[in-house]
C-alpha cells in the first residue's frame, strides 16, 4: 500500500511505502483489535528508534519493528538458571546402586499394585491358587531389561541354549514367564469401565501418574529443556492410536515429553489421548501442552526449546510471565506472523532480517520476543521465535547464520536423542493389549532415567549396556535367591537314589518327545531318558576295600 502523507501549505509530499496490515502511519485509526500506544502507556518508537526502520502490523494486530542485526534489543531479558541438571537432595542420600536408581521410578508399591492386580486376574481366569511374589515381578522385569540388549528375533529364542543368555534361563523358566505375561495386568476390572468414561488410559493411568510424578521429583533439570513429541510403536488397538506418516513406524501411541538437553533425562511425559475435554475452548492444544509439561519448572529463569507445532507469539508470552524463555522455529501460517516474511521474496542466499515484537496487549511491561527470518538457500525462509535472545547477531562463517539459528540446532535435540536411546535397547514386544505397550515404554524410559541418576549420585561411568545387564542381575538377584533355597529345600527332602516308578516322557530335552523314562536325576529329580542320562562308573564295597 502506498500512501501520501502531507501537512498544510506548501509542504512537499512524501510518498512512504506501507508492507503491513493495519492502519497506515500518521493515520488517527487504529488497526482493529488494537489500541494506541498513549492508551496503553507503551511507546513504540522507542524500539525503532532514530534509524526509522519499517513497522507492520500482522493479521491479529501485532505491531513488529524492523531492527538491525546485531543492534541490542529493547528487552528486559530473564534472568537465567544458572544449577546444571542434577539429582535432587533426597535421591542422592539414597541412591548407591544401580537397583536403587531403579526403584526411585519403579517404586515397590507400584509394583505391588501390578502385582496384586495381576494375581487378581490370574485368580479369576485360572484357579484360587494362582500366585506370584513381588521378587518374581521383579525377576519377570529383569527378562525384559537382558532381552532389549541382546536383541532376539523372537521371545522362544531368549531361553535357546545356543542364542539366548543364560541369565534368563536362570531367572524364570519360558512357560512361566508367558503366564505372567498373559495376566499382567495394571488396573483392577471390576472398577475400570467408570473409570475410562474420564479417563482413556484408566488401564495403566494409576501406575503411570505415579511413574511421572518420580520423574517429577527426583531430579532437577538444567537451564535448558527440550519439548518434543514420542511415538512408541505398536499396532494395538485403542482409540487414541496415532498415524504419524513422517515417522519411521507410523503407528503408534503419541507422548509429549520435555527432556533435560544434557543429559537426556526425562523430566515430565504426558500420553496424547485425543480430544482433551479440560482444554479452554479458545487455547491451542501446543500452548496447553508446554504449560502442562513445564509447570513444575517454571518461574526459576529455564528456557524451552520447541519446534514449529508448538512455538507462537501468545505461548512466549505466557511462558515470559512466568519467568521462562521460549526459542523455536514458527510456521508461517501464524496470524501473527507480519505478511512480508509469509511471502516467497526473492531474499539474497544466507541473508538474516530481524523483527522485534511489541504487543499492545500485552502482560509483560519491558519484555518481548525477535523473529530472525534466515534464507539458508534462494527463496527458502526460516522463521525462527526467541524470547531468549536480547542481540541477535551473524556469525563469522561463510553462511552467516545468526546466534537464534545456531542455538535452537545446538537445543532442538533432546527429545530426538533421549528416543534413539530408549529404542537402541528398549524392551518393547508384540503385544495384543495397549497397556503392556505403556508398560514397555515406561521400563524403557525409567531405565533411561535411572542411569542418568546413577552415574549422578555414585560418579560411576560406565556404558549403558553394561548398566542394564548389571540392573537386571539386581533385580533377579532376589527372586534367583529364593529360587535356589525352594529348590535346595525339595531336594533334600528326595531320595539321594531315586528309585524307578511310573514311565514318563523325558524332561530333560523336549525334543526327544517320543522317548519315556523311569529313571529320575538325582540332583533335579527330572525323568530322563537313556540319551539325556548320564551315569557315573560305579564299584562294589569289596573292590573299593581292595583299593583303598
């Protein structure tokens, strides 16, 4: 829009070029949704300044200044967390070994609570006697922590005597370890149906709102957090199944996670369930998810990191009222995003142009957010939104990126990694029930979380793998104890010479199924087949008295 603007008498006219909506400048009107800047008490002019730089006013009437690049921005910035990401004191006092960090996520009354809701429906679907201790559960997890490392194709193949691990062997026989699997349960059924009319992850939502909440309390993250979404594969079904075509597995179920950018941990997780009833009606579901993920590290001066889904001018500004910085990629629908950066202009290659915020409306007084639009390559833009940032600069290198740029690739990271973590060992199956789903991703995640605790608390560093073979040798390490006493006690209680009784199939090789016996070992006490057996040369008392 071109406009004349002139005064009385004589004056030369001067024809200005106006790039924005709103009202053109010098005129009285203001642009709708909007008041002047006397009635607000703010003067814009103060950010542009004597250079005269441009001003346009986007769709939802946010008025943007044209800055220069390296010029020190009108803002008054956030005092930043200066603690680096640590345990708190609690945990530390506690944790000396690598089961301890474990239970800080997996406490032993969440795992009660999965036992007690798995023996209840063994007993339902089975007989009364149906049992299973808590050194047993915990025996059943370390299974699933040794089978993510050694990576089987299939689950029969863990108790193979040439593929498997002979830790597992130990721990639990296979047939039991698939009734525990067939009856994990997390919930009990006689109050679930109530219970997912307001709540859709009632299954597991009790074990799980727990799980978080250790997350919550047992560490305190760093200055800066990345926000980020997770798609645990699987193909069960649920109502709240996710198709993400852009991810390698496609289906799934869909988690926000905030993750501590050093050392990975993951500090809130929130499962995507759909249509979230509890939402204001006028809030966007990105805004409603950052604030729920970052309420318990608020107003101590963090910043967020987050990518195009998430990042708008009203998300920063709640997140600067509460003393927290916002640092994202925009996507250029945005209404409050100013028409000229929508456009596909012809910008030089590596060019930067920076605009500064100035919200009418607004609810911090002094504090405000730059928009840095970087061309990487001719006629590609991106957009990048930074509350954090009080000068915006260019770098020294041949593609001239500014610090906004060089730090969101240095922070958008967290979330991407913390996944390839998780996946590279992660104890997840086939499954027909969703819930065993979430339980895999929550073993995967508090495993994770527990390493970082670990290495925290003792200054122990060690490879990954290595923590996780030494985590499950710890947790089965009760249920193998028992084990060998229950088994020692029985076998006392046998003749040291088993005498033959009834013919019965070979228990010792399953593959020689036709083959019967009579004899019986006498260490274990199996029926054991003239191919299995093994006899020890033996001499009457008169030779063994001649010997001697």
């Amino acid at each position: 829009m071109v406009s004349e603007v002139g005064s009385q008498r004589g004056h030369k006219k001067v024809r200005t070029q106006w790039r924005g909506g709103g009202r053109i400048p010098g005129s009285s009107a203001p642009p709708p949704g909007t008041s002047s800047s006397k009635e607000e008490g703010v003067d814009p002019g103060g950010l542009v300044g004597a250079s005269g730089l441009a001003r346009e006013v986007a769709k939802d009437g946010t008025i943007w200044h044209e800055q220069q690049v390296g010029r020190p921005l009108h803002h008054s910035p956030v005092e930043g967390y200066t603690a680096e990401g640590e345990p708190t004191a609690s945990v530390r006092s506690t944790v000396s070994s690598r089961l301890q960090s474990f239970l800080c996520f997996l406490t032993l009354d969440m795992l009660r609570t999965i036992r007690d809701c798995t023996v209840q429906h063994g007993r339902q679907t089975e007989d009364d006697s149906w049992f299973m201790a808590l050194p047993e559960l915990m025996g059943f997890i370390a299974i699933l922590l040794v089978r993510g490392v050694i990576k089987l194709p299939s689950m029969h193949d863990a108790w193979s005597t040439k593929m498997g691990n002979p830790l597992i062997s130990k721990i639990m026989p296979r047939n039991r370890f698939k009734d525990i699997m067939r009856h994990l349960r997390f919930d009990y059924k006689g109050t679930r149906m109530e219970r997912v009319g307001t709540d859709k992850f009632a299954a597991i939502s009790n074990v799980w709102g727990s799980f978080v909440a250790n997350c919550i309390k047992s560490f305190n993250p760093g200055r800066y957090i990345t926000i980020d979404e997770q798609l645990f594969p699987t193909k069960t079904r649920c109502c709240f199944l996710q198709y993400i075509a852009t991810k390698p597995d496609k289906f799934g179920i869909k988690f926000w996670v905030a993750c501590d950018l050093k050392s990975k941990y993951v500090c809130n997780i929130i499962p995507y369930l759909g249509k979230d009833p509890s939402r204001p009606m006028r809030e966007r579901l990105s805004e409603n998810v950052v604030m729920k993920l970052m309420e318990p590290f608020l107003d101590k001066g963090r910043s967020v990191t987050t990518d195009n889904f998430f990042t708008s001018v009203s998300l920063a500004r709640q997140l600067l009222s509460r003393k927290t910085t916002l640092l994202g990629t925009v996507n250029k629908i945005r209404r409050e995003l100013p028409e000229s950066v929508k456009k596909p202009l012809d910008r030089n290659e590596f060019s930067t142009q920076v605009r500064c915020i100035w919200v009418l409306y607004c609810v911090f007084s002094t504090s405000g957010a730059t928009l840095t639009v970087y061309a990487p390559k001719r006629k590609k833009t991106v957009c990048i939104l930074s509350s954090m940032h009080s000068v915006v600069e260019t770098g020294d290198n041949k593609k001239k990126k500014p610090n906004t740029i060089t730090d969101y690739n240095s922070m958008k990271c967290g979330v991407d990694v913390m996944d390839q973590m998780v996946r590279e060992y992660s104890v997840r199956s086939g499954t027909r029930w969703w819930p065993v789903g979430g339980f895999y991703n929550m073993i995967d995640i508090a495993a994770l979380n527990a390493y970082v605790l670990y290495q925290a608390c003792t200054g122990v560093k060690e490879r990954r793998v290595d923590f996780l073979v030494e985590l499950a040798s710890e947790l089965a390490q009760g249920h193998m104890g028992a084990e060998t006493a229950k088994k020692d006690n029985r076998l006392r209680q046998q003749p040291l010479t088993p005498g033959k009784g009834k013919r019965a199939m070979c228990q010792v090789n399953c593959r020689w199924k036709s083959n019967h016996a009579t004899a019986r070992c006498v260490d274990c006490y199996k029926y054991t087949c003239g191919k299995c057996r093994m006899e020890i040369a033996w001499q009457c008392q008169v030779c063994a008295d001649s010997v001697m």
